[in-house]
C-alpha cells in the first residue's frame, strides 16, 4: 500500500488521519463548550450555548457546535452569543482571540470585553471626535497611527450601538 501513495505519506499515517476523522465525526452536533473572558471579567465558563458570532479580520462568521477546528484573531466588533434558551447577549470587543477546539469547545479571549447595555453612548461620539482631532494633529507617523486605531475602535463602538 506504501508504493501506491505519490506524495509520500504512508499508509501508517493515512490510517491514523482516517481514525482521527472517524472519531471527530462523533461528536454531538447540539453540544459546544463556550468560554469567554476579558482580563477584567469572565462572561462564560464552558457554558452550553448554540452559538456564537464573532469579528475577525479574516470577516465575521458564526460558531456553531461541530465548527472545523479554527484560531483567528478577533477585531473591534460584537461578539454575539446565542443561548440555550434562545435569547442572546451582545458584548463589545476590542480584540484578541478565538480558538475552536475539535471537541467542539470554544474560547474566545477578548483585550477588552463590555455588555452592549453599558456602553455610554454619548461618551462614544465624544471619543470619536477627539480621535478624528487626534489624527488631524498628529505630528509623527506612529502618533497618526496611534490616532487611527483609537478612531477605527471607537467607530467599532458607535456601530455596535446602531445595530
């Protein structure tokens, strides 16, 4: 069987993927761990959920339980979490990561994490302007970009308040 595969993987290894496969395909399609914290707040501890929707630079998608394992980075945006109950909860995030595990568990590890319902509206669009101030009179390249990020996080914000 070894003389029959071209690219060089033995027929070992192609065994051993094949068993892999076979034992992730087991796995329940209406279970899905979920963790998710900040380094100031813990959201949810491996909580049952249906599923999670998340910002990442590679575009937003959803979670569900069985996802393809995956880790990408989040961007400023809402996390959204569908719960058993079929209510969801919204939360602001600034950035970090996501990581989806082949057991079905999921994390999602957030710089900054907030309820959508305690974000200050007003206190947003005053952040906006002082950051669109802030990259006009911007005198270095690293303070101008400094300023842009503030500006892009803070528009994040505004949006995730429209929707």
């Amino acid at each position: 069987m070894a003389g029959l595969l071209k690219n060089g993987i033995r027929a070992a290894t192609l065994a051993r993927q094949c068993s892999r496969l076979a034992v992730s395909q087991q796995r329940s399609y209406s279970e899905m761990s979920f963790t998710f914290a900040s380094p100031a707040n813990v959201y949810y501890t491996a909580a049952n959920v249906k599923q999670v929707d998340v910002p990442s630079f590679s575009g937003s998608f959803g979670i569900l339980p069985n996802h393809v394992p995956s880790l990408a980075v989040l961007k400023p945006g809402v996390v959204t979490v569908f719960e058993e109950d079929g209510s969801n909860k919204k939360f602001f995030v600034s950035s970090g990561s996501i990581s989806i595990n082949e057991d079905s568990s999921v994390q999602v590890l957030a710089e900054e994490a907030h309820p959508l319902e305690n974000l200050d509206a007003q206190a947003v669009r005053e952040g906006i302007s002082k950051a669109t101030q802030e990259v006009n009179a911007a005198a270095s390249e690293k303070a101008k970009a400094e300023a842009q990020i503030a500006l892009e996080c803070y528009e994040a914000l505004q949006k995730a308040l429209e929707n």
